[in-house]
C-alpha cells in the first residue's frame, strides 16, 4: 500500500473589498450587491474545478475569521486611506493563486503570478478632477505591468486600458461580461395585473452612484402623472449612509407612498420582484460594469430604461431592447413615461431583451473563468 498521502486542492485566494456583509456585522449573509454576486460565483467556479477557494475582505468593523456555505472567509479592519496598506496584508497571507477581485484603481502590490478584475470605471463622473484621474491612469499602468492578466467585465475599461496605458499582449485585459443565470431569471408566466397597474423597479443598491436620486426625482413625476404606477426599490440600503437619510426622509414624506415599495431581496428571492415589475430603471451616474441587475432584468423579460454609462453601453441597444439616456431624471423619466404609455413597445423591447440576455448567460462565464483560471495554475507550474 503507498504511504503517499492524497495531494490536498490547490487554494485559490479572492481579496476583494465586500462579500460578506462588512458595512454592518452580519457576516453569516452576503452584502446584496453585484460585486458579492460575482466573487461568490466567482467560488463556484474554483470549486467545480477540484480547487479550495478562500476569501478575504475589508471590513469596517472588527476582524473576523468564519466559515460560509463551506468555504473560508476573513475580515481585516481598515480605515478609509488604507486599502493599499490591508491589500497587502490579506495578500502576504494568502495561499495559492490569488485573484485580486477589487479596488484596482488603488495602488496596490500585486502579488506576482496574480490575477486582477476591474469591475467597471468608477471615476467615470465630470465631477471628478482631472490630477486624480490622471493618477488613476498611472495606477492601472502598474497594476498592468505587476498582474499576469486583468479581467474587465466591460469594453468601457478595455478601451481605456489601450487608450491610456501600455503594454504589448492585447491579451493582457481579457474581456468577460458578467454573467447572468437564464434559467432561473425568466419571464413570469401569466397575464399581466388585472387592475391595469404598472410596476416600476428600481432593483438596485440604494446609493448615489446607483442613479438613487436620479430615480427619487423620476419616481416624483410618475406618480403623480400616473395614478396606476407603483415603484419599486428593491435594494440594500447602507445604515447610517446620507443616502439612507435621504431615502427615508423622502418616504415619510411622500403623498404617494401607498405606492413606493421598499424591499431588500436576497440572491435566491430577487427574481419575484423582476417577475411583479413591467419595467427595470438602471439610472447609474458613474461606477458601472456590465450591471447584474440589467442582466437580471432582460432575462425576466423587461425593458430597460439605463444610463449610458459604463458596460450598460454593452447591454442595451436603444430602441431595440430598451432605452439608453443621459444620466439624469430629464432624460430618465421620459424614457419611462414612453413605455408605460406603450404596451406595444414594452412588449416588444422586453422579449428583445430576453434574447440578448442569453448570450450572457453564467455557463459560459463559468467555463471561460475555469480556462482563465487553469491556464494560469499551469504557467505557474510551469515557471517552477
């Protein structure tokens, strides 16, 4: 009988700013947003690959050292002008391969051998000066030169990359969208409210760069223009954040609030309120990916109004599959007063999105982040 013991799975480390949820001490659940979406699925894909992942994360609070759905997860303390600093820690303790899965634009140590992730451009805002910007630029540069590879869910930073940086291998920054599970998130099956109604869902954290004032004041106009209309905001909201305050300040307030709904959904239940809603609103300022959430929406079947920021430029065709805007109300609610007042049109653009949704759909993701992740296990084996 052989004495050599079984060879245990190779780790695979995620550093990454959010998963469990940090900005309050609930770490037996995920924080509800995009980015918690994609790392834990981002695990799924180690897992299926025979490999052990570990996640490590900021927290605000005190460290923590748990265990979730089977898998490691830590929690390092940090002050708002460390995340360099906390980076390099949760790396220098790190096992195996790691994936640095946010904060790119920080000027970061990275580990070589090491892959990063660039969820979407969040600088992208007029209102941000111009030094910062360029010094974001000088910091991707080195993030270029240190990592063997950068995933960017969106053309938008693929395109800054080579219009702002240098490097030879165009292969450097792969392009993968996110993903989104089109045999879960499906269209509701039924006729639509027999009262006529007509639900507007904002499915999105409840924050600044989220568009959440965009959609308050859009939501202003619509119920009061449209007795019939109900919204709803189907996001986390951040305790203790001015955006809470002003949110809550806003519903109290409301004449119409027997028809603004706020609910925060978990991964597995969100689908219901895409399955109740007739249109999605993606109103982001700055700061976005190939948006989950819009994902999420066309495969349910809705039209979609968005801003044209960021990866939703990879998502919606105006006019075919829903409404692209400027990013403000003035241009956000008439795209939305459009297709309440259209049934035709809603119609139409949502079985439009439907069939664009399923080009992204997650096994594809999951198979091209199992070949990314392979193919760099075996240049590491090989430069042993």
């Amino acid at each position: 009988m052989s004495s050599l013991k079984p060879e245990l799975p190779k780790t695979v480390t995620i550093l990454t700013h959010s998963y469990l949820n940090g900005y309050g001490q609930e770490h037996t659940r995920l924080f509800g947003g995009g980015l918690e979406r994609y790392v834990h699925l981002l695990a799924r894909a180690i897992k299926e690959l025979g490999l052990t992942p570990v996640i490590y994360q900021l927290t605000f609070y005190e460290p923590f050292d748990t265990v979730y759905e089977g898998m490691q997860v830590r929690g390092w303390t940090f002050e708002g002008n460390q995340i360099t600093e906390v980076f390099d820690q949760m790396a220098a303790a790190a096992d195996g391969l790691i994936i640095y899965a946010s904060c790119i634009w920080h000027p970061i140590h990275y580990r070589p051998g090491s892959i990063g992730i660039c969820h979407g451009i969040n600088w992208d805002t007029p209102q941000f000066a111009a030094a910062p910007k360029a010094a974001i630029g000088k910091t991707i540069q080195q993030a270029l030169q240190q990592l063997d590879r950068l995933v960017s869910v969106d053309s938008h930073f693929q395109t800054y990359c080579r219009a702002v940086c240098e490097f030879e291998d165009p292969a450097t920054v792969t392009l993968l969208p996110n993903p989104v599970d089109t045999s879960w998130f499906v269209p509701r099956t039924g006729a639509p409210s027999p009262d006529g109604g007509i639900r507007v869902l904002y499915p999105r954290r409840l924050s600044y760069e989220r568009g959440l004032v965009t959609m308050l004041l859009s939501a202003d106009e619509l119920l009061g223009r449209y007795p019939a209309v109900t919204v709803e905001f189907a996001g986390e909201l951040i305790e203790g954040s001015l955006m809470a305050a002003v949110f809550r300040l806003w519903l109290d307030a409301h004449p119409h609030q027997d028809r603004i709904i706020h609910r925060t959904y978990t991964f597995e239940t969100v689908r219901e309120a895409y399955q109740q809603a007739d249109i999605a609103v993606i109103p982001t300022l700055f700061s976005e990916g190939t948006s989950l959430s819009c994902l999420e929406a066309m495969s349910c079947g809705l039209p979609v109004v968005a801003t044209n920021v960021g990866g939703l430029n990879d998502l919606i065709i105006d006019g075919l599959n829903g409404r692209l805007t400027h990013p403000s109300a003035g241009a956000v609610t008439p795209a939305i007063c459009d297709l309440i007042e259209q049934p035709k049109l809603r119609r139409r653009m949502g079985a439009a999105a439907r069939r664009a949704a399923l080009t992204f759909d997650q096994s594809r993701w999951l198979a091209a982040w199992k070949t990314i992740i392979a193919e760099q296990l075996a240049k590491r084996d090989e430069e042993r």
